[in-house]
C-alpha cells in the first residue's frame, strides 16, 4: 500500500458517522500538516460505502486514500491487519511497513494520541 516512512491507516469497523467524520477531518489535517506522512481512511463493511463517501466530502478528503473492503476478503483482511470485530475503529501507525502504534475505539477527541505517535517516529 505505501513505501518507508510514517503512515495513518484509520480503519473504520463499527463506529458511528459523527465519529469516523471527526477521525477522517483529522486524519486529513495531520496529512496536510505532515506532508512526508501518507494515510488511508478504510471502511470495514462494504455495505458503508456511501458512508465512506459523506464522510470524505464532509472531511473534504484530498491527501488521504479511501477504501472499503469488499465482503469477500473482509475476514481475511480483519485477521491480517489483527482488526476486532468488536471494536468501533482502529488505527495503525507504521514506520517503515511496521506497525509501531496501534490505538483502538479512538474517539474524536483522542486523536492527539495518534498524532503524537507519529510524530516520534
């Protein structure tokens, strides 16, 4: 998905749109702040497309990537990226294609967290 450096993967699994909303404006800022960052706003449930969509308009997405999984590979991918089912969101901080920071159910509010963690990579 993306080369060496710091990369956001903001996965959305169960959370509601006023959160994911929040995450993706987020996401989209510390891009935009960040321009050696890359990141992905990924929905889980590919029935949330349209989802997907206002968000991103609603965030006014340009520097993230956008992605929902296809219900085919949703377990798979679920098992490989070690996303819970039950979690509303989970996001994935790389360096260099390794996860260094992992957060789970991050709240609107919480992304500095995040943020932070990618930063001192």
């Amino acid at each position: 998905m993306f080369g060496a450096g710091v990369v956001i993967q903001v996965w959305i699994i169960q959370d509601g749109a006023a959160n994911a909303d929040g995450l993706a404006a987020k996401l989209e800022k510390v891009l935009a702040d960040n321009p050696a960052f890359k990141g992905s706003l990924i929905y889980t449930d590919e029935s949330k497309k349209a989802d997907l969509e206002k968000v991103a308009a609603a965030a006014k997405i340009e520097k993230a990537d956008l992605a929902v999984l296809a219900a085919a590979n949703k377990d798979s991918t679920m098992k490989a990226f070690k996303l819970s089912a039950e979690a509303r969101n989970t996001i994935h901080v790389y360096k260099n294609k390794k996860v260094a920071a992992t957060f789970v159910d991050v709240g609107d509010g919480d992304f500095a967290k995040v943020v932070e963690a990618a930063k001192a990579l």
